[in-house]
C-alpha cells in the first residue's frame, strides 16, 4: 500500500499585509498554518492536496482562493464511484466552468470583490489512480534522485508568448478572472516512484528562488517551513504556501485514508 508524508505550510511573506493564498489536504483548509501527516492511501481513498494562489485586491483574492478549495472539496466528496478516465475528465471539466461561474458571479453580487480570481494546482486520488490539476501558474514538481523537474505548465503571458519581459505573474488562465478557465489534467498514477517527492507551491515561492535553488534546498534540507525561510530571506515579495508530498512503499505508523 502506497505510503504519502505530507508537510505543508503557508505564510504570509515579507510585504503583504495578508495571506490571499489557501491550501487544501485532505478535507482541511490551511492559511498562515503548518501541518504534517503520514498516511498509507488505501485502494479506493481520495486525498486531495492542492495550492490555490488568490488574486483581486484586500479581500478578493483571499475569497476566491477559499472559494475554489471549497468547491472542489465538495466535488471530490460527491463525485461518484467507478467513472472511466474520460468520465472524470468531464467531470473535471464541468467543474471548473462551474466554480469559474461561482467566483464571477460572487464578484457581481459583491462589489468589493470584482475581479477576483484564483490559480488552483495539485493533485488527487480518484479509485486508485493519482492525477495533477493544473489553472494558473503555481506550480507542481516533481523532484526524483536529486533533480528537480517542473510538471506543470504555467499559464502565463511570459510561456505563453516567449517574451521574457512579460512579469511572471500575468496570466492567461484563472478561476474567476476573464471570460473563461480550463485545466490541464493529467494521469500521473504509472509515474509514482517510490521516494519520489513532490512540490506544490504558489508563485511566491517560485517567483523567488530559481529551480536549481530549490533542488539544493530538497538535496539538504527538504521541508516546506525551510522552503519559505529561503523564499522570505530572497524578498519575500508574495504569500508562499507550499506542500510537499513523498511517495515511499513501506508503511510504519500512519493513518489510513
């Protein structure tokens, strides 16, 4: 039975005065906290671990981003047994047009927050086989016998169009924010290896240290609380959420989900 150690954690950073950023694991939603859990997945269980990087002011960004947590809290809770790949990928579809609706028309009813909108990354299990979500420009790695390889795609302005003077953090995709959103979905059950170790993070983490920063940092000192200590030390200029997640095939004390 495959055996997931979790860290997360979420900061607010140097500059900003709140945390627009929202994690969500297992049913939990965490802002400004830290956490940690091993648990032995078991062949039907769901576990969700996602990042969603909130945008739109004061109190939009910090909205949306619990919106779409919530949102898909639910729907991995609702979502019946036994669909096909393609089923779920439907499903998936569906609901990110649903949750992208509910965050604009959140916007519309409530002045304060026009134009919010969220990035939403991580991964899921769904009858055994694990899968990446991917809105936005947080982003998933994986990092594997000491190298560090980016799995998501960012959805922004500087990927999209090769122009490396386009700001990092303009993107074309989001919950909330534009005419529409879709999500790359992806199976990554046939990649899991065991001691792999996987990174979830918003943009202010990744925005402030470089790839080959953040390989060094899982080399020696792979915990999620040291990851935003050096991301604060760089600047800080963003709210940092991370989660890493280990992947190992030997089972010791842990909970069963």
């Amino acid at each position: 039975m495959l055996l997931l150690k979790c860290q997360l954690a979420s900061d607010m950073g140097c500059l900003r005065t709140n945390n627009e950023d929202m994690i969500l694991f297992n049913g939990g939603l965490y802002r400004d906290e830290r956490y940690e859990q091993k648990f032995e997945l078991a062949p039907q269980a769901r576990f969700t671990a996602f990042v969603a990087d909130g945008m739109g002011g004061h109190e939009g960004g910090e909205f949306a981003s619990e919106l779409a947590t919530q949102a898909f809290d639910r729907f991995i809770t609702d979502l019946p047994s036994g669909l096909s790949h393609e089923t779920l990928s439907c499903e998936i579809k569906n609901w990110v047009d649903e949750t992208h609706a509910l965050i604009v028309n959140k916007g519309l009813e409530l002045p304060q927050y026009e134009g919010m909108g969220t990035t939403f990354i991580g991964m899921f299990s769904y009858e055994g086989r694990v899968y990446m979500m991917n809105i936005g420009d947080s982003r998933l790695y994986r990092y594997r016998s000491g190298i560090l390889k980016q799995l998501s795609a960012d959805h922004s302005m500087r990927e999209l169009t090769g122009d490396e003077s386009a700001p990092s953090n303009m993107i074309y995709n989001s919950l909330g924010a534009g005419t529409s959103a879709f999500a790359d979905f992806i199976e990554l059950t046939g990649q899991l290896l065991d001691e792999d170790l996987f990174l979830l993070c918003s943009d202010g983490l990744s925005d402030m240290l470089t790839d080959d920063q953040i390989e060094e940092l899982l080399q020696y000192t792979p915990t999620a609380v040291h990851l935003i200590e050096a991301a604060k030390a760089a600047g800080g200029r963003d709210n940092i959420s991370v989660v890493l997640l280990q992947v190992t095939e030997q089972t010791d004390e842990a909970e069963v989900v």
